[in-house]
C-alpha cells in the first residue's frame, strides 16, 4: 500500500509525530512518504492511505494540510482517510480534551465531508525558550502569571506526546487500512 503522511505544523512538533506516525505504518509494510503540507502534492492518485494532520495553535489547525482536504475534498471521499493532531489539550483530564477531539478532529472531517478509518488525538509540545512570533511572545509575557497558576511554567518545555501511544495509533491505521 501507497501511503502518505501529511503534516502541518507551526514549531515543529508535529513533525516528528508524522515520522512515527510513517514509521510504524512503514514497518507493517507499506510504501510510506511523510510530507510538510508547505510542500506541494501534485498527484495523490498514487496513494491508497491518507494519514492528514496537524499541530493545533490559537484554537486551529495549521492552514497548509486543511487547504490540502479542500483541494482533493472530492476525490479524498473515495480513498482510505486518516486525520491526527497534535495539541497540548489532548492530555487533558476534563471536559476540554472531549471538546476538543470534537473540535479538531471530528469536526473537519464531517466539514470535508470523510469518512476516516480512525483520528489521532495526541499531546502536543509546548517549548517557550524560542520565539514564536512577537504577538505570541507578547502574550506568553502578559500571561505569565496565569500561565504558570494553570500548571503551565514558561521556563520550561512541556512535551506531553505519548510516543508508544502515536506509533501504535500509525500500526493500527496501517491494519485497518488493510482489512477496510
């Protein structure tokens, strides 16, 4: 099987999720090629799976992958589909992580109209020692202080990916992707 992975990301994040996302589907023994949605995929005829996804920042996914499910909407309701993202709410223990996997992953793929063989909800890496552009920055300063009372210290890398979690989520797409 002919598989791509695409991915969209604003720092970086999610490009590694895409790997092992690649990865294990690769090691169950399949064709895969992981892609930055910045790039562009001319022909998708090619491909048998579509694994699509994206890190999540201020609330939405990164533009590149949803013009991506915009531009082969029609022809993506026919093939073998997969949708994943990678945020910080993922990980949570309330009522926001359910909101969320709604939000993210349930949503665009009803707004694409997909019918997905499974959607990858996981954490997400939050690293403030670089910039992420002056707004962003500005408001991490701002926000400092209530950054830090909600369990969240600016100092300090936060990477809540669950690595065995995203590599068996990619074997268990590659097995539906088979069978389906």
């Amino acid at each position: 099987m002919n598989v791509l992975v695409l991915y969209g990301t604003r720092w970086g994040g999610t490009e590694k999720v895409a790997h092992v996302i690649g990865k294990a589907i690769q090691e169950a023994g399949n064709s895969v090629e992981v892609v930055d949605a910045k790039k562009a995929v001319n022909n998708i005829d090619s491909y048998d799976l579509f694994i699509v996804g994206s890190g999540i920042r201020a609330d939405k996914w990164t533009k590149e992958p949803l013009e991506f499910l915009e531009k082969y909407a029609v022809d993506l309701k026919t093939k073998k589909i997969a949708l994943f993202v990678s945020c910080s709410m993922a990980d949570r223990k309330d009522e926001s992580c359910k909101k969320g996997k709604k939000r993210y992953l349930n949503d665009v793929a009803e707004r694409y109209g997909l019918k997905t063989l499974s959607l990858g909800y996981f954490g997400g890496l939050m690293d403030f020692s670089y910039s992420h552009g002056l707004l962003v920055d500005i408001l991490v300063r701002i926000n400092r202080k209530n950054l830090c009372k909600n369990g969240l210290d600016t100092a300090k890398v936060h990477d809540t990916r669950d690595w065995i979690a995203i590599e068996a989520w990619g074997r268990d797409v590659a097995k539906l992707a088979s069978t389906n």
